[in-house]
C-alpha cells in the first residue's frame, strides 16, 4: 500500500520542523562551549557552573526531553522518508540527480549516519558520565565536566573523529537548512538570496565553531 500524500508532506514538515529546532539548539551549544576557549582556571569554573546550572533547572530539563524527542524523530522521519524516495525512484528506468544536484544533498544518508554515530560517542562520554558517571568537583563543587572535556580532547583520534563529525554536520546543515525552508513553505522568491546566503553562513559558523574547540583543546594542553 503506497502512502498516502498527506503522511509524504507531514514527514516532510516533521523532519523540518525537528530540523530546525536542532538547529536553534546548535547555536545555544555553539555559545555555552565557547567559555571552553577561555583561560584555564576561569574557563574550568564557568564551564562547570553552566553546566550545574543546566543540570538542575527545570525548565532546561524540558527542553533537554524536546531535545532527545527531535532527535530520535528526526533520525527515524529521515529513515523513512529515504526508504520512501528509493522505493520511488525505482519506478524510474533513469535519474539524473548527479547533474542537478550537490554531492551532499545525494549523500544525506552517509552523513547522517556519521552524525549519528558520533551522537552515540558524544552522549556516552560527555552526557552519561555527567548524569551517571562518578566524577571529580573542582573548587565551587561543581562536577568538572571541563576536565572530561579537556582529557577527551587529549586523544588525537578522538579529535580527527570530532572534526570529521562537525564536517559531515556542516555538510548535512548546508542542505537541510534549504530543504527545510521548502518544506515549511517560507522559500519565498523575494527571499532565495537571503535564506541561501543566511543558510550557508550558519553551516559555516556552526562547524567551524565546533571544530575550533577540539582542535584549540589539543594544542594548547597536549
């Protein structure tokens, strides 16, 4: 039984709308590790304190809920939706994607899947050993995450693999970003140049953000 077009076009506003949440989270993420570029001893204190501080507050509790909801919907909505679009192209004796399309956009599939294998990685390192884990507390007693963090980003592989991940990311948000503004409707011909021009400078802030602070990490305290 084929799908009916209105479960085609509600995947199609869920992953979007999921996408676009994720998105806003990034830059909120982005911003809170940016204190990880600060003097150690200070940068130590701050990142901590944040963190505690995101840990016990309710209301950033139930967005951490929304968050692992979008996460997992978006995962599952960009799995059926890909099964739904091979099914359908192989209804055609022929495409010609290479030629109208970016890489990326064809490769959504394999750099989801990195991103989601280092999700995997980052929750189990940073997230569990934070809620589950026994962790030192530094001066205020706040649990040191910056000394997980500062110890992770010690491992030269673990850096490549971070990079990698932040890559694959900056490539998945450069097509998901357009695609979601489609979806939503809101790709305007008035406003192609802005959302195209806005789209790829945030896919550019995003993972070369990201990428700094691994790489700053390894340098300056290996």
């Amino acid at each position: 039984m084929k799908p009916k077009p209105f479960s085609t076009l509600f995947r199609k506003y869920l992953m979007a709308l999921t996408g676009l949440f994720l998105c806003f989270f990034l830059v909120i993420h982005l911003l809170g590790n940016l204190q990880l570029f600060l003097p150690a001893e200070m940068a130590r204190n701050s990142f901590n304190w944040y963190s505690h501080l995101l840990s016990g507050n309710i209301f950033i509790k139930i967005i951490s809920y929304v968050l692992y909801a979008a996460i997992v919907i978006h995962c599952v909505d960009a799995l059926l939706i890909t099964v739904f679009n091979r099914k359908k192209a192989g209804n055609y004796a022929y495409d010609k994607r290479a030629v109208a399309s970016k890489w990326y956009s064809r490769n959504m599939g394999i750099l989801g899947t990195i991103i989601l294998v280092f999700l995997v990685f980052h929750f189990k390192d940073f997230w569990y050993q934070y809620k589950f884990g026994t962790m030192p507390v530094d001066d205020a007693g706040n649990k040191d995450l910056y000394e997980i963090v500062i110890k992770a980003f010690q491992n030269i592989w673990y850096v490549l693999f971070y990079v990698l991940a932040m890559f694959a990311l900056g490539y998945h948000l450069l097509h998901g970003f357009y695609s979601a503004a489609r979806s939503l409707g809101i790709y305007h011909p008035r406003y192609v140049a802005f959302i195209r021009i806005f789209g790829i400078w945030y896919s550019y802030i995003i993972t070369l953000g990201f990428v700094a602070i691994p790489l700053y990490i390894y340098f300056i305290h290996y």
